[in-house]
C-alpha cells in the first residue's frame, strides 16, 4: 500500500510518449523499406542487394536525426503542436 506522503518525482512526471512525430514515422518508414530490400535480396542470395539495404537503413536514422534537428520531431518547433 502507498504512502500518503508519497511524492512523485517531478523529472518522471511527464508524460514519455512514444515517438510519434513525422521524424520519427519518416526514419521508420525509410528504415522499413531497407530492410525489406535487404531481406528479399538475402533471400535471393543477391549480397549486392543485401548491402544496399543496410545502406538505405542507415540513411533512414540520418533522415530521422536531421528532421528531428529541423523541428519535425516531439515537442519540435514544426511538430504540429499535437504532441
């Protein structure tokens, strides 16, 4: 049972959130079209194709990491003011 004199703290009062940002839906979506690319060229036994994946996945975390720094991400400056 709870304390009464319980306080919360107040770094962990807000809440968490979860990313939902176009920064983050943009990193997700170019990120999810790497890996696709990567797992049927894996599965096509095509190693060309499998870098090019990867490649791409890591273009997606620049994008997201450059959108959030352009304000596109939570609580940014053109999130939306949704967040």
């Amino acid at each position: 049972m709870a304390n009464a004199n319980t306080q919360i703290d107040p770094m962990h009062a807000e809440e968490i959130g979860h990313g939902n940002s176009k920064a983050a839906w943009s990193m997700v979506f170019v990120m999810l079209i790497g890996f696709v690319v990567g797992c049927i060229a894996f599965a096509g036994h095509n190693p060309t194709f499998v870098y090019v994946g990867c490649a791409i996945v890591v273009v997606g975390l620049i994008v997201g990491w450059a959108m959030k720094k352009a304000g596109f991400g939570v609580n940014g400056s053109r999130s939306g003011d949704s967040h």
